[in-house]
C-alpha cells in the first residue's frame, strides 16, 4: 500500500514537472517569434501621495496577447524572459513607449508627472542599457529626473559589483531607483545601506495583514523607519483597501499602490480617470 502510494506520488509529481517544462518550452517558442509591438503594450497604474491620494505617477505594467490571442501574464513570461535573454529586447521596448508615453503626458498635462519602469538586473549587465536611456530622454525630451527605475531585489543585486555601479551611473543621471518587492525574499534592511536607492517597495505579501497581523505591521514600521535614517522614501503596493491604506498612514509610508486606488489601464483610461483632473 504504503509502496504504490509513494510510487502514485512520484508520477504525479513526474507529470506536474513535465507540465511544467512544456509550458516554459512552448513560451520561450512564442517568445522567440514575437514582434513586440504587435503583441505586447503597457498598462499603467497610478501612484498616489500616501496623505491625500493624490497622483504622482504611474508604474508601467507589461501585457501580452499573442496573434492566437491568448493571455500570458507577466508573472508568467518575464521569468523566462529573463533566463533566455529576450527581456533585452522586450525590456528596450518596454522603455522607449514608457517614455514616450511620459512625454505625451507631461506635455498634455503637469512636468512633475513620473513613470516607474520595471526593470529587470539582466538589462543592467548590459553596458548599452545606459547608452539607450540616455538616448530615449533625449530623444522624447523627458527629464531624468521623471523617470524611475523599479529593480526587484535579488542575490545578484547584492554581490554583484557592476550592477551597483550601473546603478550609480542611473542616479547620477538623475534617475530615481527604487527596490520593487521590498521585504520579501533576498532583501535585509542592512544592504539598503550601501544601495544607491531612492526608494523602497514595500511588496504586497507585507502590506496584505498589516491591519490585523502585529507582526507583519512591525516590520513595515521599522522598514520605513530605517529607510528614512538613510532619506530614502517609502511606497506600498498591493493596496486594497481602505483599513490597510490608515495603517500606512500612520506609519507615515510617503506612497501608496493598489487596486484600492487604481488598477492598471490603458493609456486613453489614464488620461481620462487620472491624469485630466490633476494639477
Ligand atoms: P511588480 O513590479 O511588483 O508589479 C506589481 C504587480 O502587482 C502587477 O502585476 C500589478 O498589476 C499587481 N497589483 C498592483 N496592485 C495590486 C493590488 O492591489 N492587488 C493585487 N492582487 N495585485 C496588484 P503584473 O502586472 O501581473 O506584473 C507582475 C510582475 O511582472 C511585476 O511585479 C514585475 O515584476 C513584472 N513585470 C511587469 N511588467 C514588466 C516589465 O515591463 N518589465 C519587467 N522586467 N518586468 C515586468
Ligand atoms: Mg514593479
Ligand atoms: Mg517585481
Ligand atoms: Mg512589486
């Protein structure tokens, strides 16, 4: 009995990886074949002042819809974007209609509007990653100073030297970095110290029981407390309701994000709910 049910695991467990792999094989073919701008665009969600709920941004979200027209989320494809390397590629577009975008905006609306962008530490190896923002601003006539970059924190954020140097050379631009997904994972509040980072993300699992849990309020407490010793502000993502929105109040996050305020939307959506009722 004992014996069947121990092998009846391992083929289940067999077939779950199998899945698993042809799923990552059949997205990394469809990868291989697409044209970005016929298949991917952005959606964008507003980042608000965490006092009054005013608009200070968007944070640019990617979509997929493949020529079959199916859905595959970001969660899903950028994974394997970035171990195949086509988020290279995928994250150049990503920037140059972020930005144009921005310029649009901006110039419809108020210059302080910023974009976060969604960048991946496989695109900061690259020494043309630099060469190309540059080059975009200058192109779209954006300021540095309205654009920032979101890095998910990961081991290689920490140990590896050039992506700290590459993100130097970002903010000595006068672009604004901030760690996505903050609090989860490989971050610890002691690395923030030698970052050059402007901001921190605290990530959704944290900002989901913060009205009830102690704990989980503790740590978002003391996560905002020593970010500002090192003047770096605070935005909280995830946020969906309003207990939770009181609680980051009071714990004076600067920022808020979340389906409580806004979900991502089309540009035309943005403009129109967000952007036109502004100043
Ligand atoms: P992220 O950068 O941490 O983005 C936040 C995710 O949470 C987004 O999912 C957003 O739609 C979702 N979200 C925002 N507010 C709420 C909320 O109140 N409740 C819930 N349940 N979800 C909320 P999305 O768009 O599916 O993106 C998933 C991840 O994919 C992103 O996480 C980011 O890591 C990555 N990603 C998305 N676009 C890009 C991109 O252009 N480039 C790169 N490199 N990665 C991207
Ligand atoms: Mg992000
Ligand atoms: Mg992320
Ligand atoms: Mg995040």
């Amino acid at each position: 009995q004992a014996k069947s049910e121990g092998y009846n695991q391992a083929r289940a467990f067999d077939e779950e990886l199998g899945e698993i792999i042809f799923e990552k094989n059949r997205i990394e073919i469809m990868l291989k074949k697409v044209i970005c701008e016929e298949e991917f665009f952005l959606c964008y969600q507003p980042q608000v002042l965490a006092v009054d709920g005013s608009l200070i941004g968007f944070e640019a979200l990617i979509r997929w819809k493949t020529k079959g027209g199916e859905w595959i989320s970001p969660g899903q494809f950028i994974p394997i974007a970035e171990e195949t390397g086509f988020i290279k590629p995928i994250g150049g577009w990503v920037m140059q209609k972020a930005i144009q975008q921005i310029a649009v905006w901006q110039k419809k609306s108020f210059y302080k509007l910023r974009m976060a962008i969604n960048v991946s530490v496989k695109q900061l190896n690259e020494k043309k990653f630099i060469l190309d923002l540059k080059d975009t601003l200058k192109k779209y006539d954006v300021a540095p100073e309205s654009i920032e970059i979101e890095i998910t924190e990961s081991i290689e954020l920490e140990e590896n030297k050039e992506i700290i140097v590459a993100l130097k050379k970002i903010r000595d631009m006068g672009i604004s970095i901030a760690i996505d997904d903050f609090g989860t994972g490989y971050s610890s509040l002691y690395y923030l110290k030698n970052l050059p980072v402007n901001r921190i993300k605290i990530a959704k699992p944290l900002v989901d029981h913060i009205a009830q849990d102690s704990y989980d309020y503790a740590i978002v407490q003391t996560a905002v407390r020593v970010a500002k010793v090192k003047g770096i502000h605070v935005i909280a993502e995830g946020v969906e309701t309003k207990e939770q929105w009181e609680c980051l109040k009071t714990l004076e996050c600067d920022e808020i994000q979340g389906y409580y305020f806004a979900r991502p939307m089309l540009p035309e959506q943005a403009y129109e709910q967000w952007i036109k009722s502004a100043k």
